[in-house]
C-alpha cells in the first residue's frame, strides 16, 4: 500500500513538472563561467533594479506569449485583449470576462518558482534595490519580495472605468459565479495547452455586473495592448533606476516599448545592463552581460555556494 501510495505521488509530481515545463522554450544548459559573471556583476552592483517578464513565469505553468514552439501565439488562437475593443464593445467584456472567470481558478493558483523565491532571498540580503515586473501574476508577492511595482498592473484587482471603485479579483470571482450559475463545468472549458474554449452561446448569455457605485464598466487593472502605463508609475520607475547603479532584466524579449523603455533609460544614465533570457531581445545590442539561459538555471545559483560554504564550515 505504502508503495502504491509513493508510486503515485512521484507519478504526479512528474506530471505537475511536465505541465510547468511546457511552457518553457527549448534551451541550452546554462555555463557555470556565465553564472559567475552575473554573480560578480551583482556584487559590484548591489543596487541594481531587476526587470523580469513572462519568461520568468513560464516555469510556474504560466505561458508567454511569444515563444516559439510554446507561447500563446504559437500553442492557441489565443489573442491579447485590445484596450479600445474592449472600452468600446459590450460583447467583446463578455468574451473577456467569461474567459476569464473559467481560467481564474488555474491562473490565481499559479505559486511563485525558484526565481521568484530567489529574487526575495536577494532582496532580503541587500542585493538587489527593487522589483519590476511586466507581468500580472502577483508571484513576486507570493515568494516574499516586498518592493515590487507592477508595471502593467495586476490580474487580482478589479477596477471601475467611472469611478475610483476597486475590489479582489477572488471576491469578484463570487460575484461572477453567483450571475452565472449554468458554467458549472468551467474546468471542462480549460483545454490542457491551457487555453480556454467556451460556447458561444454560454459567452452570450455570461453576465457581467455593472459597478456598485456608479454603474460603470469593469475591468481588471491590467493595461491591455494599446492602453498606457499611468504617467505616476513610470515617474516611480524612472526614479528608481535613477538612484540604481544598474539594470537586470530576467525573462523579457522586450519588444514591449514600456519594458524597453527602461533599459534605454538606464543606459542613458551610463549604468550597466546584464540580461537573462531564453533567445534574443530587442536590447541585446546594449547589454553589457547577455546570458541565454533559463532564469531557473541561472538565478537561483547565485550566491548559493556562499550558502552551501558557510554551512559546511559550522558542521
């Protein structure tokens, strides 16, 4: 029995791995000379802002949306939601907000890997400044990280268009369910490359609450394609690169301009960039250290054999 019992666990860790790591792009091991460079880029630079995007995420079961072979774009038909389409067309917030109240279960149980749990440890030590991320996916506050700032907002906070009303995602998610009580087989709409297929009659009928205190529209805080990144959050970020002595950008093509934006700010500064990222970026060219790795094979190494070291030495 206890043997059946260990069978299936291992059974279902593998199965749990296999589904994280195929989101994960094809890539080459990374070399030990290059983790040391970025550990010795680090210990120059102990105030470095760290940028991260998608790629870091990909190795908690979140997919990208550009990477070949396993981005959104390449895996479904899966398409970003447009801002205008979506402040304009009634049926376009249905198609999105029955979307998203299938895969909310999947996408909010989502925990934070070894490079988010890294960058908390980093952050604790003094080894890093801050945390900016493009993603939405709260997994830097779920590992410990403390100074994050969301560039592109957060998938956990819903919002009015109207008015200054703001409620959580998971609350919003009871109020979705109650509207909608016929999606009682929502998990049967997640498809295994993780994207979601509903009815189009079921995308018809979803009902969508208006605000509870002017009647507006809602929408997550989120900037969608084509929308912009509030003026105060780029001061904020500008700011911080400001009073940096370097940039670290982990997981990001950066071919989204507001990611860019920032390394062409710290180089305008004359700081240093080092970069970790599957395949090529848009600022390859301006960084000083370019690593083509997978960030879970790369960040949570560093200053690990200090650690390891200095157990070894009080046995």
């Amino acid at each position: 029995m206890r043997v059946s019992n260990l069978l299936r666990f291992r059974s279902t860790s593998l199965q749990r791995c296999s589904i994280k790591q195929q989101y994960v792009p094809q890539h080459k091991p990374a070399l030990d000379d290059d983790i040391k460079r970025l550990e010795d880029f680090l210990l120059s630079k102990p105030n470095v802002v760290v940028l991260t995007g998608a790629g870091i995420s990909t190795e908690s079961g979140i997919p990208d949306y550009r990477s070949e072979g396993v981005g959104l774009y390449a895996r479904t038909n899966h398409k970003p939601i447009q801002h205008m389409e979506f402040l304009k067309s009634s049926n376009v917030r249905k198609r999105y907000w029955a979307r998203n109240f299938v895969g909310w279960p999947s996408f909010s149980g989502k925990q934070a890997n070894a490079t988010h749990h890294a960058l908390s440890r980093f952050e604790r030590e003094m080894r890093i400044q801050s945390v900016v991320t493009q993603n939405v996916d709260r997994l830097h506050t779920k590992a410990g990280t403390k100074n994050v700032v969301e560039l592109h907002g957060s998938g956990y906070v819903i919002k009015c268009l109207s008015c200054e009303y703001r409620t959580d995602r998971h609350e919003f998610q009871h109020i979705l369910a109650s509207l909608n009580s016929t999606f009682n087989n929502v998990l049967e709409m997640t498809r295994p490359d993780g994207d979601v297929e509903i009815p189009l009659d079921y995308i018809e009928n979803f009902k969508i609450p208006d605000c509870p205190q002017c009647g507006g529209d809602l929408k997550p805080d989120i900037v969608f394609f084509g929308d912009c990144v509030p003026r105060q959050r780029l001061d904020k970020i500008a700011e911080m690169v400001y009073n940096s002595d370097g940039l670290l950008v982990l997981g990001s093509s950066l071919l989204v301009f507001s990611g860019y934006r920032i390394v062409l700010q710290t180089k305008d500064l004359k700081l240093p960039v080092a970069i970790v990222n599957i395949g090529d970026t848009r600022a390859d060219h301006l960084a000083d250290i370019k690593i083509s790795a997978k960030c879970g094979d790369v960040i949570p190494k560093l200053f690990d054999y200090r650690t390891s070291g200095s157990a070894n030495s009080n046995s």
